[in-house]
C-alpha cells in the first residue's frame, strides 16, 4: 500500500467515519435517557434530509439553508415522537419501546413513499443535491488532493461532537442529561425536568441524523429511502463495540470501525484481489469475537444488577 | 304459542349449552385439539379467499401462516426465555437459499427434497448453538446487536457468493416429491397451501407440547429469575442454547415452507433484511408474549390488514387518479402498519390476545346486568 493511498483512504474512512459517529451519538443518547433502542435513528435521519433535498432540487436553495430548515424539521420531529410515542409508552417494556421506533420507521417510509407531488419526486429528478464546498476546491495534505468539503464534513462532526460532551460534562443541564441517564426515577424525586431532557435528547439526535443524513447524500448526489441504513447498522455496532454505558466510547468506535473497514476493504482488494464484501464479513466476525470476550463493549463495564 | 315457542328454546337453549360444554371438556382434555380446529378452518378461509374474486390474495394468507409460525419460535426465545434475537430473517433466507442448492443441484448434484429439508434442519441446529454461544456471555441490547451482527455475516457472505446466486433471489422450479410428483406454484397453488397449513399446525402443536414439558417449565423459571432458576438446579446455559436451537430451527422451517410455497428464494436485502427480523419481533410482541393465537392475530394486524385491504385501496386511488397523476397514497399501508403497532403497543402493552379477554369480560358483566333486571322484572 502506498502512502499516498493511505492518505486518500485515511481522509475518507475519516469522513465516513464522522457521520457514523454522529448517528451513533444520537442513538446512544436516546439509549441512555429514554431506554429505547432506537432502530428509527437513520430514519428520522433521511426524512429531515428529505426536506433539505426538496428544497435543494425544487426550489434551488443553497445546501446552507436546506440544512437549516431540515435542522429546524428535525427539532420538531424529535418533539413530536417523543410526545406523542415514547412518553406515553414509558410504562412498557425495552423490547416494546424497541418496536415501536420500528412502528415510526414504517409510518416514515410511509409518508416518504407517498407521492404527494413533494417529498417522494426527490429521486427522481436529474437535480443533485450538491456538497457544502465544492468538490473542486482541494487542500494538498502530504502531497495529496483532500477536498475541502471531506475537511469540513469531518471538522463540522467533530465539533459537534465535542460541544455535545462538553455540555454534557460541564453544564447543569448537561449533569442533568447524565442523572437520567443513571437513574431516571431517582432524578425525577430530586427534580430534575427528566421529561423535558428525555424530549430534547430525541430533538438533538434527530437533528445530528440529519447532519448525518445531509452529509451522506451529498456525497452520494440524491437521496433514497434507504439513504441510511447502513449508517444506522454500522452505529449498532460501533455502540456495542464501545459500549453503551459510555457516551464516549461508541463515538472512539465509530471512527476505529469505519477505518478498519476502509482500510480491509482497500487491502483485501489490492493485496489479496478479492471481494471487498469478504473484508467486511472478515472483520464482522473479529468484531463478534471480541463482543464473545467483551461483552459489554471495550470501553463499558458490566451493569450491576440487584436479584 | 308463545308457550310453546319458549319451550322450544329453552330446550336449543338447553342443548347448545350441553354441547359447547363438551366441547370444552374435549378441548381441555386434548388442548392440542384446538390448534388443529384453527388450521381446518384456515383451509376453510384459503378455499374461500381460493375460490372467490381475487384468488391472488392466497399468497398472503400463506405467508401470514408462515410468519406466525416463525414469530412463534421467537416468542419461546423472548417469551419465555427472556431473550432477542435479530438474526431470524437472514436465518430463514439462509435455508431458503440452501433448499435451492440442494434441490437444484448445480454445483453439487441433486438430492432428494426430503433429504434435503434433513441436511438444512441439521445445519440450521449448528447455527442455532452459534447464536446461542454469543447468549452466554450477553443479555438484552447487547445480545439483540449481536445476534444482528451475526444475521448481517450471513448476509454479507451470501452477496460474495455465487452459490448463494450473490444473495439475490433465484427461481427454484417445481418441486418433485416422490418420483412423479411435482408440485408447481403456478398450476398446484392450492395443493402447496395445504402443505402450508399441516405443517404450521404440526409445529405449533409440537412447540405446544415443548413448552407444557418440564422443559418448558425450566424455560418459564429462568424468564423470571436467572439466579432463582440456578438454585433451584436448573441449568441456564443449557436451555438458552435450547432455546436458540429451537428457534432457529422453526425459522429454518419457515425459510423451508416459503421456498416451497413461492419456489423463489428470496433476496437477502429485500426480503430476509432487519426490517422482516424487526416485523416478526414486532408480532410477538403486538400479538402478545406467552400466548400461542396472538402470532396470527399480530402477523394479521401488521401484514394482512395492510396487505389485504389498503393495497387494493391504493391500486383503486392510482387507477382513478381522482387528485391528479401526482397524488398517490403508494406509503399508505406502510403508514398503517406503523400506526396499528404504535397503537398496539400503547393500548394492549400485553399484546392483542387481550382483546379477547377485555371482550369476554365486557360481555359476562353484561349478562350479569342483564340477569339483574330480568330479577327485578320478576320480583315486580
């Protein structure tokens, strides 16, 4: 492997690596304050980019406020799921929440695919939905063409990420976030506006799907309905790998997968001349090793159970 | 007149009572018998929906019947074992493909159907005590991505092959039972349905007798307490890997019953994906954990009531175009299925079995009432 391709490879599993770590933040927030696997996390994602794609390729709005608008929607589905699905359900069971983030999907798929003259014609148009910057504007790193739009993808993630931790750590609302995350009931007695952390923690993870989503499309140039599911699945399993009791080893995960990945993917292909699908399966199955040995992820530790 | 007409209902009256309470007494004496009542009168409602006007719509029913009976085998594991797993989709899909391998024998020869099935089974049991070997050391969230890491292994290796016709789905043909025997889907539909049928009433009845066992009985301690189980001398290890044994090998059969029934078997991104893994776990628990009739009532609920009623909807909205050529309801079934799981998961936590039982309720305080007034009638 030359360096060179390194580089290339390395700046590109980095950008993906970001939007699977900005999904796996949301669903290990919702995890964490709601008790709910969220499997409608990609979902949410790909219907608020939906609308910034509407607006792109109907109306011929920069991606800049495309994105606003669909951050804007995405605050108010997160509000309107959590009201309307997730609190009045609080009574039942994990695996009954589980299926009903898989009952949002279905009524999400639903609308998308409802041909209502709006949404459902983005895909087929021969419009694109463009990048942030250009592709045509390159910083040279190490000799090679990094797009501007990779940096800025990544940097945006990043940045993100790191004011969410540092709101979690540092704020009141933020040591808020992390009683319910412990104990729910117990913060509720103390006073803690566990309600109104619960809905704002579905707000922001609808809204960092979104930037996921936005982001993923716009490499991509359209957007499907099945935009992001294999985000969604790769945020799984980067949560589980770093374990869902933290809020920052998935996010270390996400990147160490995608990476890993990429670079298999890229080795299987020119060293050994295989299918690049065999490199996934190769390091699936590593992955599933390590959970047989770390079962509550690399960075988790066991939960403490009363009998 | 009057006289005599009360006369002659009370003594119907009298002797339908006499024969429902029979009934009940066979029914409770051989309870396998009402499994058996349900599958005759599924072949009932096939011959009808066979017969009538849209003849199509059997292959829903068949389906629904198969999905019940796989959510079945996921009820033991969730029900009754306290455990998940995400990976009965590419599970099903994988005897599917394997069925066609076997049959069809490009690559390596043809065997016999039976045989076959006998060679998938087994296969599926190894697989089944893989799974169950990541259960040991994982519980809830943990194990439900796990089992979905293994579901998506099995999914990615079959694209790489073309064994596996590269995961994409692929026509069996007629299948040839004994000698001359062969049973098309195109001309022996009917015939295949009733395949269908026996064999869901055959596993339902012999998951029934699994769980009314003592090893049943083991299942329903560890569900509600691990370490009460454990002192109580049972061994957890042993009967999680049951459970994932038996589960597996009931959604072996259904990828089995499917590739016999449509003869094509399946893709592994459009069929056997996380959305059918997550759809049959949204039957168990929408039909009701623990219970046996709740299966076809959720797997009606989610797939047949959209599948039956809105896509005909639908085809009637595009085909008129009453609000033009751009307004289509094409998402409408897929809205409802969501709406009738949230709903169900809001009103029925238990499940929708316990509609019946709300039902039954309402109607014994209703006679009460009833019986009441008719008191007081008298007394006046």
């Amino acid at each position: 492997m030359t360096f060179e391709a390194f580089i290339t490879t390395f700046f590109i599993s980095l950008r993906h690596g970001s939007i699977v770590a900005l999904a796996t933040l949301g669903i290990v927030l919702i995890y964490r304050t709601s008790k709910a696997t969220n499997f409608a996390q990609g979902m949410i994602g790909t219907f608020n980019a939906y609308v910034a794609g509407y607006l792109m390729i109907h109306h011929g709005a920069s991606i800049w406020v495309a994105t606003l608008v669909a951050l804007i929607t995405a605050f108010i589905t997160g509000v309107i799921i959590d009201k309307l699905f997730i609190r009045p359900a609080s009574k039942s069971s994990a695996v009954g929440k589980q299926i009903m983030t898989l009952g949002i999907i279905l009524i999400l798929v639903g609308i998308m695919n409802m041909n209502f003259g709006l949404i459902g014609r983005v895909t087929n148009t021969n419009n694109r939905v463009t990048r942030f910057i250009p592709t045509t504007q390159t910083v040279s790193i190490f000799g090679q063409n990094i797009p501007w739009d990779t940096v800025f993808v990544t940097v945006l993630a990043m940045v993100l990420m790191g004011a969410i931790f540092w709101f979690i750590q540092k704020t009141r609302w933020g040591l808020g976030v992390r009683v319910t995350a412990s104990n729910e009931p117990v913060a509720r007695l103390m006073g803690v506006p566990t309600r109104t952390i619960t809905m704002l923690s579905w707000s922001v993870a609808a809204m960092l799907g979104t930037i996921a989503g936005i982001a993923l499309a716009s490499t991509q140039g359209g957007i499907t309905v099945g935009l992001l599911i294999g985000v969604q699945i790769s945020a799984f399993f980067a949560a589980v790998l770093g374990g869902f009791q933290t809020f920052h080893g998935p996010v270390i995960m996400a990147y160490v997968l995608g990476f890993t990945l990429r670079m298999s993917r890229y080795i299987m292909m020119t060293v050994f001349a295989q299918s690049s699908v065999l490199a996934d399966a190769l390091i699936y199955t590593l992955v599933l090793v390590v959970l047989y040995f770390m079962p509550y992820g690399i960075f988790g530790k066991a939960p403490v159970r009363k009998v | 007149m009057t006289k005599k007409l009360k006369k002659a209902l009370t003594f119907f009256d009298h002797h339908v009572s006499c024969i429902s309470r029979r009934v009940h007494r066979v029914l409770s004496s051989i309870p396998q018998l009402q499994f058996v009542l349900f599958g005759l009168a599924m072949v009932i409602v096939g011959y009808i929906v066979y017969t009538g006007s849209s003849p199509g719509n059997i292959n829903v029913l068949a389906i629904i019947m198969i999905y019940s009976m796989v959510a079945l085998g996921l009820n033991l594991l969730l029900g009754y074992g306290g455990l998940i797993s995400l990976s009965t989709a590419p599970v099903m899909g994988l005897a599917a493909h394997g069925m066609r391998i076997l049959v069809v024998g490009e690559q390596f020869g043809q065997v016999n159907y039976f045989l076959a099935i006998v060679i998938v089974l087994v296969l599926s049991v190894f697989m089944g005590l893989l799974i169950g070997l990541l259960s040991l050391k994982m519980e809830g969230i943990y194990l439900a991505i796990a089992t979905l890491f293994f579901g998506y292994i099995i999914a990615e290796l079959a694209g790489a092959f073309e064994l596996f016709s590269y995961g994409q789905s692929a026509r069996m043909g007629a299948i040839t039972f004994f000698g001359d025997t062969s049973l098309s889907w195109i001309h022996d539909i009917w015939t295949l349905y009733l395949i269908v049928v026996a064999t869901v009433t055959l596993v339902v009845i012999g998951l029934y007798n699994i769980l009314k066992s003592p090893t049943g009985r083991a299942f329903m301690a560890i569900s509600r307490s691990q370490h009460a189980a454990l002192a109580m001398g049972i061994s957890v290890r042993r009967y999680r890997f049951l459970a994932f044994v038996i589960s597996t090998v009931v959604a072996a059969i259904g990828g089995i019953l499917y590739v016999t029934f449509r003869q094509r078997t399946g893709a592994f991104d459009s069929r056997w994906n996380l959305e059918l893994s997550l759809i049959l776990l949204a039957i168990v628990v929408v039909g009701g954990l623990k219970s046996f009739f709740g299966m076809f009532l959720g797997a009606m609920i989610i797939i047949g009531i959209p599948e039956f009623y809105f896509e005909r909807i639908e085809a009637f909205i595009i085909n008129r175009g009453w609000f033009g050529e751009s307004f289509r309801m094409l998402g409408f079934s897929d809205v409802f299925a969501g709406l009738m799981i949230v709903l169900a998961i809001l009103f029925y936590p238990r499940g929708a079995i316990m509609i019946f039982y709300t039902l039954k309720a309402k109607l014994i305080a209703l006679k009460q009432r009833k019986a009441g007034r008719d008191v007081s009638i008298d007394v006046e």
